[in-house]
C-alpha cells in the first residue's frame, strides 16, 4: 500500500506514512463482524450471512447508513491471519457465505486471508459486497478467490456521483465494473437449498425524488442482459443525511419505488428483489449495540 491504487480514486498515497481518500492507512481494520440477515433471501440461507465490516471507504456517501465504520473509520486492528480466523469461525457458526463489506481498500490484506482460510479448510462461497466503484485491475486481482458479487449501482449518471458520493467518475466506473463481472461471474447460481453459490447481483437503492437515476440504472443493466438479478432497495433513511437538499430530508414515497420496480418489470428481468417501502431500519445493523442485536448476532 505504498502508492496505493486500490480503488479507482487512484490517490497513489502511502498508506503506511498517511491515509488515503478512503481514510485508513496499511493497518487492516474492522468495523464489525456479524452474523447478518438483512441481505437478499439467497444470501442468508440457513443462519445468514458471515458479514465482516470494513473501516473506512473511497466512497463519501452523503446518506451513508453505515458512517460510524466509512467515514469515522471507527473499528478494531487486527493482523490477516486473525482475519483468517474469523472467516473459519464464520463457517463454524454455519453461516451460508462470506461476506466482505466494502473491502476494496483493503484487498491486498483481505486476498491473503482468504487465501489462509481456503487452505486451513474455508469452504463457504466467498462475496464481495461492494460500493460498485471499483477498478477492473482490482477486480482481477481477486482470480478466482471470490465466487459471489454484491454490487451497488448506486447512480445513473456522473452528476449524481459528484453530488453524492464525492467522486467524479462512480457512473464511468461503475458500468466498466458491472460489465465486467457480468462476463467473468456471470448469473445467480444456488445449490439444492437455494444458497447462492455464485455470480453476481446488483443493486440499487432509490433514492427521493429518483435523485438516483433509476431508469439510466436498469436501462444499462438491460442492455447487458435482463438475467442480471436486480435488487432494488427502498431503505432510504433520511436520518442518515448530512447534505442540504429539501428533497431528501424525506423517505422515498411508495409511488417512487414502485414507478421503479414497474420500470425493472418492462424492461423483464427475470430475477428482481424488493423491499418493503417502510424497510428503513429493517435492514440496518446497529454497530455499537451489544450482541445480540437486531437481525444480526456480533461477533466483534
Ligand atoms: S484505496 Fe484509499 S488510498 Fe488507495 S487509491 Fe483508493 S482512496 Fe486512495
């Protein structure tokens, strides 16, 4: 991480001197790892999905629901090999899947501890569950470590990318990263039990006011394919917001979200997940609560 490019912000900081955009330097460190619920029915198949949190994130999302950890950076150091650890405990616990939050910023560290875990005897399917802004070198570094893609599509254009999320280019990125993974990952696969396996799905959370850019979302999506699987997210909780647009001082409306699944309908995907319009807590964990909390059992 001397000259970091993990992620397509492309600082080229030092992280062992200084943090990056992203805001952690070279010392691995996690938010939390849970045992989560609150992700689609394939992921959490069985006692749910092995979620391992990530401090800190290149993305500076206005309404980020998980801030303590991505901009706070808040969590704990750990070495890879305890990070090893922790995934073996995860498939002990019988979780379905490994679920790496916002990992980009650390792949180097968190490759090498996948790849201790595989050869210690990790056999769940490893997923990386990311912002969508993602560099297609840093794709590709994975090989095959990662089975599974969870990918946020969260703007339809640049200009909602530069609001939102501080970076120039999420649009740009994101479809390169979508495209990509759609060719080398291809569809949803689950076994006998309908645990996901591997493959991709992507997301997208609407946001009031369709400030997002549905539409452009899933119209590029469709033109890939239409077997992409989409999850399309209403969990828009104004609280989280620290911008200072009227608009989205409010929850998404019901006629919005539905305007959009409608829209995902017509283009005729295949696979679509949906939400609940009042979902906004549901889905989200509580990282400073003790265990056990909400939806998800902590482990650290
Ligand atoms: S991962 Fe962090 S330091 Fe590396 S390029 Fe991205 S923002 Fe910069």
């Amino acid at each position: 991480m001397t000259g970091c490019t993990l992620c397509p912000r492309q600082c080229g900081k030092d992280r062992s001197k200084e943090p990056g955009a992203c805001g952690v330097g070279d010392d691995l460190k996690v938010g939390s790892i849970v045992i989560h619920r609150g992700e689609e029915p394939p992921l959490v198949t069985g006692s749910g999905s092995g979620a391992v949190f990530f401090s800190g994130c290149p993305l500076k999302c206005v309404f980020c629901q998980n801030k303590q950890i991505s901009h706070d950076a808040l969590g704990t150091t750990i070495t890879v090999e305890d990070l090893a650890q922790y995934l073996l405990l995860l498939q002990e616990r019988g979780c379905a899947n490994i679920n790496l939050v916002s990992p980009t910023h650390y792949a180097s560290r968190i490759i090498e501890a996948v790849k201790r875990a595989r050869s210690a005897g990790l056999h769940l399917p490893v997923m990386l569950n990311s912002s969508g802004y993602e560099s297609i070198d840093g794709l590709r570094s994975w090989g095959g470590l990662a089975d599974l893609y969870l990918m946020d599509f969260k703007y339809g254009d640049n200009e909602a990318g530069r609001a939102f999320s501080r970076v120039p280019d999420y649009w740009d990125r994101s479809r390169e990263a979508v495209a990509f993974l759609w060719k080398s990952a291809g569809p949803l696969r689950c076994d006998d039990d309908g645990r996901a396996v591997s493959g991709l799905i992507v997301r997208h959370l609407v946001l009031p006011g369709m400030r997002s850019n549905p539409f452009s979302v899933l119209d590029f999506l469709a033109g890939l394919s239409p077997e992409i699987p989409v999850s399309i997210m209403s969990q828009y909780n104004p609280c989280f917001y620290a911008g200072d647009l009227p608009e989205m001082h409010r929850a998404l409306s019901k006629d919005e979200y539905e305007v959009v699944l409608e829209r995902a309908l017509d283009l005729g995907f295949t696979t679509i997940f949906a939400q609940e319009t009042d979902s906004a807590a549901t889905y989200v964990p509580d990282f400073m609560a003790d265990t056990p909390f909400g939806d998800c059992r902590r482990i650290l």
